[in-house]
C-alpha cells in the first residue's frame, strides 16, 4: 500500500502538490519511515517504535 501511495503522489502536477505544501491549523503527525534489512518498510511515530 505504501508503494501505491508514493507512486500517486510521483505522479501529481507540481502546481497539485504546492496546493498542501504549507502546514494548516490541526493535528499534526510525524511518522520515520524505515527500509528494514528483508526490504520492507517500517513505519513509525515518535511516541512508539
């Protein structure tokens, strides 16, 4: 599913991607995203790992 997401997100307009590029008022979340050593992913937040 990540693979899905970062290719959608490749593939929009740069004109599209400036539209969210700065932060609104709300909730924000900051994830690490992680290649672990049998090539998956690992995604995480700060709070837990």
């Amino acid at each position: 599913m990540l693979k899905e997401l970062s290719n959608f997100t490749q593939s929009l307009d740069a004109d599209l991607k400036e539209i969210g590029a700065e932060p609104r008022e709300g909730l924000h979340i900051v994830l690490s995203l992680e290649e672990l050593p049998d090539g998956e992913f690992g995604l995480w937040n700060d709070l837990k790992r």
